[in-house]
C-alpha cells in the first residue's frame, strides 16, 4: 500500500471514530423500514406456528413482531426481509438445513 493509499485510510478510521464518538455527525444514514411481519406471513400462507417454527423463533416472539410491541433486529429482520423477497429459495433452504 502506498502512502498515499494509508493516508487516506487513515483519516477514514480517524474520521469514523469522530461519529462514533458524536463528535462529528455522518455524512448519510440509511434508514430502512420495518418488515410487516404479519403482511410477510400471510404473503407465504403459514399459521403463526409453522412460520415461527420454520423462521427460529417463538410463537409468542412472532405475535409481538406482529402486534408491533417489539420489532425483529438483526438475523431476524433480514431473514424476513429473504423471505418477502423470495420466499420459496428461503424455505427450501430453511427446510434443507433443519435438524
């Protein structure tokens, strides 16, 4: 790496450690919105049990995803999202992988 290269990366980390301190404010966020979990289940036409039980999670874990008392995060929200945007390659992997 030239010097001109690490220079460069080095005020990159310098200047990520600034907002991550909240001393400088990012130059862009991204937001995305909330999966509709209850919308994504009955778009696969799964009762709650089978669709918790396929995705991981608890029945009653999904029932606040989709009461909206608490929200999916993490591996969750963008297995939700895989299984919105093409629900039949997530299950057949889902249903190939389960022990």
């Amino acid at each position: 790496m030239n010097n001109e290269l690490f220079n460069e990366l080095l005020g990159s980390v310098e200047q990520a450690g600034e907002i991550m301190r909240g001393e400088k404010p990012a130059s862009r966020e991204f937001q995305f919105a909330e999966p509709d979990v209850k919308a994504i289940r009955e778009q696969v036409g799964l009762s709650q049990s089978k669709f918790s039980g396929l995705i991981g999670v608890s029945v009653r874990t999904l029932q606040n995803w989709e009461q909206g008392h608490r929200h999916p995060t993490g591996p969750a929200k963008v297995l939700l999202k895989l299984v919105q945007s093409n629900p039949e390659s997530v299950f057949k992997e889902l249903r190939g992988h389960q022990v």
